[in-house]
C-alpha cells in the first residue's frame, strides 16, 4: 500500500475527540470583546494530566450544547542553542602590549560570546568593535568587558563577553592584560532567536542544612518537562563559587511488572557564582545563578528533584528562592468577539491534533493574551469505551482456553491409547 494511503486509513482508525471522553477541562479568561489572534501561556498544571507532548489538548469554543473544536498552533520558544561551532582568531598577534585579533561570524543574530583563553589566574579588559567588512569602513564601539581566572582565590573563572545584540559579520578584540596570543584559542557565539522565557515548574525557599550542604527537594509529576534551575540569592555573601550536584530519580508507585526496572537516577553538576569588586584595578561584575536542567524520561512516573549546594567550610548561602523552569510554550488559536473558549484533555486514546491553523500560522505581535482559569474536573465526563477485541482485553481468559483444550486433547488421547487393540 502507498504510504499515503496508510497515514489516511491511520487517521481514520484513530479514536476521534468528544468533549465527554476529556477528564478535565480549564476555561480561557481573555478579553472577550476582542476578536483575533490570542495567545494563552500554558503551565505546568496542564502538562501534569494531558498526554505526553499535549497530545490530547482540545480547544473548544464554548456556547451552551452548541460546542465546537477550534483550531490552535503551540509555540515552543526556540531555544537559545549553546556552544556553537568554534571560530577561529584571524590576524591573531600583539600590537602596542595588547592582544588583538578579529573573527568572522556567521550570518546570525548573538548576543553572547565566549573566547577560547587557556591561560590560568589571570584578569583581563577585552575591548570589541564590529563592522560589516574586514577591513576599512566604519567600526562601531561594543564596549569594553573584563574576563578573569580567580579559581586560585575560589572565585571562579569567566571568559564571556555580554555584547548587545548584534549582526555585525566581523568582531574585532583588543585584550589588555596577562592574555597572550598564544593563550587565544578562538571564540564561540550564542545566537539570539528570540528573548527566552520561562514558566515556574516548582518552588521552594527552603533549602535544608546538612553537614555542609545546603538541600533543595522538588516533586514534579509525570509529562511536566523541567529544563532550568535558578536560585535567588541573599545580598551576603556578596561573593561566592558553590559547587552544585542535581539528582532525578523516578517515584515508584506500587509494584512493576516482574520483566520490568525503574528507570535510573540521572546527574548533572554546575555551580553557583557570584563576583562583584575591583581586583587589580579591573571592576568586575558576574553573577551566575541558574543553570540547564539535566534531561530525564521517566515515563508515567513523577520525579523528586535533590539538588545540593556544596559550601565547603564556608557559611551556607541565604538561598530565599530555588525553582525549577520550563521553556515558556503558548497556545494561540483565532478568537471570535464575545466567544468563550476552554481547553479540555485528558483523553490519552487520541493523537496529536492536526490543523491547517498551525501549518500556516503566522504569530501576531499584537495578539491578544488570554490565561487559563482553575483546572476543574468535566462534568460531562465518562470513561471511553474499550474497543480491542474480546481477546485483547481478557488475556487470561485466552490462556485458559488454550490449557483447557491441551488438557481435553491429552485425555483423548489416553483413552484412545486404553481401548486400541493389543497387538498380537
């Protein structure tokens, strides 16, 4: 069969969305006088008891018994890709005691750059200037950033320059300082696709004392993706470099199949950092205060998040806030004037919604935004009915039926062999 042909006789076979099958339901409160494009911001608290990937999300326009599916587009929010490529220095070498080099860059939009410097406890002023040619025309000024390697006095070590968004195709450095050119390796950049956003995943302002770490437990429930840690941190001390270890282990409910293990735990590590003073003449500024979740897959089953703060001999931190994030997604669907809509899921028979809306759509900068209420259980809801055949949904009773036809056969078998003649 072509395979088009398949995907059509899969979609039909696929179990088709009724507001009764969706276990619970959130209604939309957004400006109702307003028609057009609007965009809801989903939360953690949908993602808990949806279907993996939202699979199950419906968005109904809703209108006393004359009910109707509308169509939606999510928006994940691209995220900012890390560690780029590396670029190499052209024109590395020194001129009047400095460092200087320049870089070609890609046809992108950054923020972000990071050079590659081997040399050890050291503090530098890197000043950058961008143009669009290699050489000749004009240079504009990108401001001047100080890098450094404390890991001696256990304030850590930062070779990123802040730059404002740019396009500039050439960067050009001057490093003044205990930098070589031989110590320059190269640079990488950090694109710059959009202003990431975040959602709240869990909280807490209590992190525990134990020997000498600090502890801050998260639950999080199954499907609820959780890609950023970030802490607050109290005014003292005002300069910091805590070593931080992040352990995911699944919450086992009850008992597995024999034939089947939990998942493992999963670890990752980071650091703390903050450095605010002048340190030999050079006025540094770095705070570093969240960093990337490690990834995990457990399935149906919640996790518990451990994550400690190692401080060493050092007074624990005054950690007032620790938070798990996700990358904000939001839902955005064409609203009629005067309309009420409400999100329903909760109905794992069905597959991911395909709409044309979400294959054509084009985000309006000015749409109008929309928040989802409490999340309520659907009155209307009743289970979905069990479709697989007989044999499908009581197993059992198959391997019953196969040990009593063994059992009937073999009694048949003996009897015959009692009344069959001897052989003479």
């Amino acid at each position: 069969m072509h395979w088009r042909g398949a995907v059509v006789l899969l979609a039909l076979a696929a179990a088709t969305p009724e507001m009764r099958y969706f276990r619970y339901e959130r209604p939309l409160a957004g400006p109702a006088a307003k028609a057009g494009q609007t965009c809801v911001v989903l939360d953690a608290g949908i993602y808990a008891h949806a279907a993996p990937g939202l699979t199950d999300v419906r968005l109904y326009r809703v209108a006393g018994s004359e009910n109707s599916e509308t169509p939606y587009a999510i928006r994940e929010a691209a995220p900012v890709e890390q560690q780029q490529r590396e670029i190499a220095p052209l024109n590395l070498g020194s001129r009047n005691g400095q460092t200087v080099f320049d870089a070609a860059i890609p046809d992108e939009r950054y923020s972000d750059v990071e050079l590659g410097i081997t040399a050890a406890n050291f503090i530098a002023t890197v000043t950058v200037t961008g143009s669009q040619a290699e050489t000749g025309g004009a240079q504009t000024k990108l401001g001047s950033y100080t890098v450094f390697d404390l890991t001696g006095q256990r304030l850590g070590r930062s070779t990123v320059l802040h730059l404002p968004d740019s396009d500039f195709r050439y960067l050009h450095f001057r490093i003044t300082g205990l930098v070589k050119p031989d110590d320059v390796t190269g640079l990488t950049i950090e694109r710059l696709p959009a202003k990431q956003q975040y959602v709240t995943v869990a909280d807490t302002n209590t992190a525990m004392p134990k020997g000498k770490t600090s502890v801050l437990q998260f639950k999080v429930p199954a499907h609820v993706p959780a890609e950023r840690i970030e802490f607050a941190v109290g005014a003292e001390p005002a300069n910091f470099n805590r070593d931080i270890t992040v352990r995911v282990e699944p919450v086992v409910a009850g008992k597995l199949n024999t034939d089947e293990e939990p998942p493992g735990p999963v670890e990752s590590s980071g650091n703390l950092l903050r450095v605010h003073g002048t340190h030999d003449g050079h006025r540094i500024d770095e705070d570093q205060l969240a960093m990337d979740a490690p990834s995990t897959n457990f399935g149906e089953m919640d996790s518990k998040w451990t994550i400690t703060v190692d401080n060493g001999d050092d007074p624990p931190l005054s950690i007032t806030d620790g938070r798990l994030e996700m990358e904000q997604r939001t839902l955005c669907f064409d609203a009629a004037a005067g309309a009420q809509y409400a999100l329903y899921f909760g109905d794992s028979a069905l597959t991911a919604a395909r709409y044309d809306y979400a294959t054509l759509f084009v985000a309006d900068a000015d749409a109008a935004q929309a928040a989802p209420g409490a999340e309520e259980e659907n009155p209307q809801y009743q289970a979905r009915p069990d479709t697989r055949a007989f044999t499908e949904r009581h197993p059992a009773l198959l391997w019953i039926a196969l040990v009593l036809v063994v059992v009937v056969l073999g009694l048949v078998a003996l009897r015959t062999a009692k009344e069959a003649p001897k052989a003479q």
